[in-house]
C-alpha cells in the first residue's frame, strides 16, 4: 500500500468521535454574536435609534453624525466581547467571502494608542481591488475599490473580528460583488409586487422576497482527503472506479446520523444560531457520507449573507472534527450530486404570503395573480436563469444522480395545472357576464388555504412549485445565492410591473377591475405553457419535446452563459437598473474565465494523478507479475499456461497504461493550442470546452481499469469505498 493511503488510513483506524461538548439549547444563544436591532436599541441613545430605525424601513440615507452614533454603539459591544478588529465582510465575484481586518487602535501624536472606530470607517473603506474577478472593469494597475456599509445585514462577531456587511465596488462605481445588484433587483421587485397588491389590499406597503436554502454537502475524512490531490486542489474525485456498494440500496437517506457526524452538526448548529443564522433541519442525505442542512427562511439579502456565512463556518468546524467538507456539485462519479435549493417566496409587510392561498376569493386571485407572473417570468427568462446556475460544478451534477435536469421548466402539481387550464377556457376574450364572472370567483375561491399536500412533488423539476413557494432546485451547492436571486427577482419584478401595466391597459378602458384581471391571467397561461411541465424531466422524450417548445437542452457551460449577452437580458437586467451594461458584460466574461480556470486545474491534476501516481504503480505491479511469469517458466517450463493469466493481465495493464500516456499527451497538447490561439478568454473556454474536457472521462476511464487490475495494497489513492463509507 502506498505510504499516504497507509497513513491515512492508520490514522482513520484510531479517529474517535469528537464531542462538541454540552451545546446550550439555540434559543438561549441564538444571534449572541450579532449587533441585532436589540442590542442596538440598547447601545444607542432613544433618539439615534429612531433615526435610524426609520432610514432602514424608509431606506434612506443615513447621515455621518448618525453613522458616528452607530459605529460607537458597535465597537462598545464588540470590545465588550473582546473583539480586537473590525472588517468589512463583503461577496467578490469569485463566489466566496472576503474580509480584511484592521484593529480598533490608533496612535495619538505623544505615541500612546487609544482605541477608536468612528463613522466614517463603518460607512465606507478602501480595500485593494486588483485581485479580485472584475471581468475588464479595471487594469491589474488599478487597485481601489470601496466597500460601503449595508445596513439591513447586521453586523457580526467571528474569530473576535467584528464583520460588517457590506457592498464592493470599483473606484469607477461599477459593482464587483454579488450584494450590490441583488439589492436593485429586491427593491425593483418590492415596487413592482406592492403596486400589484394595491389590486387586492390598499394596506401593503412593502413587499419581502424570502429565501430558504437548503445546503448539501459530503463529509469525507482528513487524513484521506490530504491523501487524493484532486479533491484537495479540484473538489472533486477526477479519478475512481464505483465500489461494489454504493447508494444502490439508498439505506442513508434519513437514517441514523454517525456519532462523530452528530459531533460536527451540533456545533456547527451551536456556531450558527449564535451567529444568528436559523439552522432547523439536518438529516442524512442518499448518498454515503452526503448531508443537508436547512434554516427557517429569511430575508433574501440576509439568507444570502447567512448562507455564505455558514459555508465558511461548516469548513472550519469540520477540520475541529478532522472532517473536510466537500460542496462541490459532484464530487463523486456515479454518486448523487449536492444542490442548494432555493425556496423562494414573497410576503407582504402585513404578513401575507403572495404565493400561499387563503380563505377567500380576492385573495386567491391574488395568489393566482402572482403564480403566474412567476411562471411567465421564468418562460421569459429561462435562458438567463440557467445561466445564473452553470458552473463547471454544475455542468457534471445537473441531469443525473438526482439532479434536475438543465432544461429550464415549472412543476405546479395536478391541481394547479388543472386550475389554470380551467381558467385558460372559461375567461373569453369578449365582454364577460355577471355570470361568467361569478363562476370563475367560485371557482377560485375553492383554492385550498394550505396546498402542501395538494401536489406531489417533482424530483425531477429544476424549478417546482411546492405548496407555498418555489423550490429552485438546479443551484449547485457551492455557488453564491446571490446570483440566481438577481435574476429571479429582477425578472418577476419586471413581470409584475408587466401585469400591472396590461391590466391598467383594460381597466383604463372600461373594462371591470377583476375581469381585466382574469384576462390577462388567461393570456399569460397560455403564452407560459411550454414552460409547464409535470412529468420525467430525465427522459429522452422530454428533451425532444422541450425543443418542441423552445425549451433550451444546453448542458454545457460556455454557451449557456451567453444568455447573460443577449438583447432580451440586456433589456430585462440594465433596463430595470440591476446592472450596467459594463457589469452585465463583466458578470459573462468572469463566469467563463473561472470555468477555464477550474477547467485548466483539472487537466493539469488529472495529468499529474495519472503519469506521478498511477503509472509508475502500474508498472511496479506489472513487474511483480512479470518476475512471477519468469520464476514460473524456470520452475516448470513445459506448463506455459499455469502463468496465462498474469501474461493477460499484464497486457491489460500495458494497453491502459499506454493509452493513458497518449492521451494526457494529447490533452497537454490541445490545451497548448487553445493558449496559444485564443487570446479572449471566452473563446478559450469554448475551446477547452470542445477541445480538452472529453479528456478527462477518457483518462479516468483508463485509470479506472488499472485501479481494478493493480493490487490494493500498493494502490496510491484511497477508493471510493474508502472515501463514502469511512466516517
């Protein structure tokens, strides 16, 4: 056995399961180590309060005597729980956190350093921005960038750093992160559904889009991911063939949780609620060693936050545990992949949930109201909303193992599909009847108040309604909510402000509030149709019939991102003043030049496992039989055909052996030519889309047929029996 799967191995031989200790329960920590309304109601005077609790429900500006009032509330109950630095906490658009910290000390012109933190540092700092992802806002030379406070995500306590949330943009204005045009998008999304609302409740005064994700992730142990260089520098297992067991059996799913895994989820549940992130369900995911946590939803900016927040937390509570995490899509070949479903709704300050039915029929013609804007948007945009979720993760998870399939459609259930279908035949284009109309008011009105147990649940669905909500189900586990919540908010916000128009259209010309209503409902059903879908997403018939319906089947990344180029994106994201045209097309080229880059790294690991690690196994194997064939034929020359099957064998091993050196050549090759004849960095990602991808499942095929012929105990890297079913 090689010396680093024996050690790893050893090591896992003597792990014992690690108590996080007796946990007090969440509700007694929850938000501790948060700087929530709460705690600065009791840190500002009654007057800076109110202030500022009108600017953040009004949304105005707040003021540097205010901001001076706030950041000394912070630092006194941050230096109170011995935090020694502060930092702004923001989302560059490489997908993780960023964070750069400064101590609380300043130095006074006799030398003596006194603490201090004023307003002018919370509201706004200068972080060096020539290194993070900009897309060609700016040259490598130009490093300022700003950071400016977002005062709707409270401020937090980590490693006794006090992290303030906050926006990331170039010296030139332009937007570098994830948070600045998801609050655009959720402000343009809050006008639009209260003017919609004023239909049905003259009351509404703000809208909320709400957010509840779901995180999948695999646990794999130590001392064994120190051992496979591709997960360590990929995420994911580029070599490895199936074990005898794998989720066949599907008896992980929801069953008992491992101890030292119960360890590691109580505290990072504890780290969670004291950070105020409302962890609620964990459980036991299909695949081995694959698991899932979920919160109560939240505030779509906030669940962003905490949802970034809690991926950082996971990775250092599980090295606690001699864990690693893994959240990339597919980690594993043949094995479940990992998602984040993103439940999304919208509730309105009166405590009314837009996408939940209620008791009468103005407010279930409400509900239908927004349904339907929500499917329309997505059938308008489905395009754009793929490509908000492709990533090279992605590009192996969706469509198999679980995963929705990268056809962009809606599941609504049978109940709804046969409400809307009823409603497309019944509202006439004429004039309708008092009757006409009372019959379609009865008709809505016998939606049931709770519609979780009226529709089944779609699987198979990227994109389903699932009671009172939609469950978007193709955002890989790894990626940043942020970037489908711009597109998904934006494009119902701009539906919504569509209906709202085509209604006052008919209104204005006579035509009764509610009928005008119904008939715009019914030409937005028919027009969204091909989007519905209720049946196997994973069948080939569908992907025929989605071409049918202008349904895009694009599995691969570079072209799906193209959609974030077209007229109508344009149109949808700098028309509705989410995004600049110059950000909407650095948001494209960054997407491309990370998957390059991850595309690149995989080649060059995969190269590197092949010819460093399994190769020279192989041959030392090969010449252990070869010297077993020879001491054969010294000792009993005449019986040729006792040594046959280690002559086949190492024949086997010669063919695999030699098509893995040629092949790694080739692709070492085609990666050159791709460098050196592409400068732009999308048309490279084509080429190594075309030219060097199909590489590595033709290399891992190959190393896959030595791992089965080589003997075990020399094999260099721990198997997949190893890697799922050690815990």
């Amino acid at each position: 056995m090689s010396k680093s799967r024996f050690l790893a191995l050893e090591k896992l031989s003597s792990r014992k399961p690690v108590c996080a200790g007796d946990c007090p329960r969440g509700s007694a920590i929850f938000g501790e180590a948060v700087f929530s309304i709460e705690k600065t109601r009791q840190y500002l005077p009654a007057g800076a309060f109110k202030r500022l609790e009108n600017a953040l429900i009004e949304g105005t500006p707040i003021d540097r005597p205010l901001a001076d009032q706030v950041a000394a509330a912070m630092k006194a109950w941050a230096v109170e729980r011995g935090v020694t630095h502060y930092t702004h906490w923001f989302h560059p658009l490489n997908g993780a956190t960023a964070e750069k910290h400064d101590a609380f000390i300043d130095l006074l012109p006799d030398g003596h350093v006194i603490e201090t933190f004023d307003g002018r540092l919370l509201v706004q700092q200068e972080p060096d921005a020539s290194s993070f992802p900009n897309g060609g806002i700016r040259n490598t030379f130009e490093a300022r960038g700003y950071t400016a406070w977002d005062p709707a995500s409270p401020a937090f306590i980590n490693n006794r750093t006090l992290c303030i949330p906050t926006v990331f943009v170039a010296y030139t204005g332009e937007a570098l992160d994830y948070k600045t045009p998801l609050l655009k998008a959720l402000s343009a999304l809050d006008k639009a559904a209260t003017d919609v609302c004023h239909y049905f409740d003259k009351d509404v005064s703000r809208v909320i889009a709400t957010l509840g994700w779901e995180q999948e992730y695999f646990l794999v142990d130590e001392a064994l991911y120190n051992a496979r260089p591709d997960l360590k520098l990929c995420g994911r297992t580029l070599t490895g063939h199936a074990p005898a067991k794998g989720q066949q059996l599907e008896d992980q799913y929801f069953g008992a949780i491992p101890s030292r895994v119960t360890a590691f989820m109580e505290e990072l549940e504890h780290e969670c609620h004291r950070l105020g992130i409302p962890v609620k369900t964990r459980h036991n995911e299909v695949a081995p060693n694959q698991f899932e946590c979920a919160p109560v939803f939240e505030e779509v900016n906030l669940a962003v936050d905490h949802n970034q927040l809690l991926m950082s937390t996971m990775k250092k509570v599980a090295r606690r545990h001699d864990f690693r995490v893994l959240l990339h899509e597919k980690p594993y070949k043949g094995i479940n992949g990992s998602g984040k479903h993103n439940n999304w709704s919208m509730m309105t300050d009166t405590g009314v949930n837009l996408l939940s039915p209620g008791k009468k029929p103005k407010t279930n013609l409400q509900f239908l109201v927004f349904l339907v804007s929500t499917i329309k948007a997505v059938h308008e945009h489905s395009d754009l909303i793929k490509a908000s979720i492709v990533s090279r993760g992605n590009e192996e998870r969706l469509g198999g193992d679980e995963a929705p399939p990268v056809i962009m459609s809606v599941f609504l259930g049978e109940y709804l599909t046969n409400l809307l279908d009823e409603l497309e035949r019944k509202v006439s284009d004429k004039k309708m009847s008092a009757d006409e109309k009372t019959e379609l008011k009865l008709n809505v009105g016998k939606i049931p108040e709770i519609m979780l147990d009226n529709t089944d649940r779609n699987r198979t669905s990227p994109f389903a309604f699932t009671g009172n909500r939609f469950e978007f189900r193709a955002v890989g586990s790894s990626a940043n909510c942020g970037a489908p919540m711009i597109v998904l908010n934006t494009a119902v916000a701009d539906q919504l402000a569509r209906f709202k128009r085509d209604a006052d259209a008919l209104i204005n010309k006579g035509v009764k509030k509610d009928e005008a209503i119904f008939k715009v409902l019914r030409r937005y059903i028919t027009e969204s149709k091909p989007v519905r879908f209720e049946k196997n997403g994973y069948s080939s018939e569908w992907k025929e019939e989605a071409a049918t319906r202008g349904l895009s089947a694009e599995a691969n990344c570079v072209p799906a991102l193209r959609a974030y180029l077209s007229d109508k994106s344009r149109k949808l994201l700098v028309g509705n003043g989410v995004l600049t045209e110059r950000e909407l097309e650095a948001r494209f080229e960054i997407k491309n030049e990370i998957y390059l880059k991850k595309l690149q790294i995989e080649s060059r690991v995969l190269g590197d496992v092949a010819l460093n690690h399994v190769i020279p196994t192989a041959i030392t194997y090969q010449n252990r039989l070869l010297q077993n064939v020879a001491g054969l034929k010294a000792v009993m020359p005449d019986h040729e055909e006792l040594s046959a099957v280690q002559i086949e064998t190492i024949r086997a091993i010669s063919h695999h052996v030699r098509e893995i050196q040629t092949r790694v050549a080739s692709m070492t090759e085609a990666r050159k030519q791709a460098n050196n004849a592409f400068a732009d960095p999308v048309e490279r990602a084509d080429a190594y889309t075309k030219e060097v991808r199909p590489f590595l499942e033709s290399i891992r095929y190959h190393v896959d047929k030595l791992e089965l012929l080589v003997d075990d105990e020399i094999w260099p890297l721990p198997k997949y029996r190893e890697l799922l079913f050690s815990r």
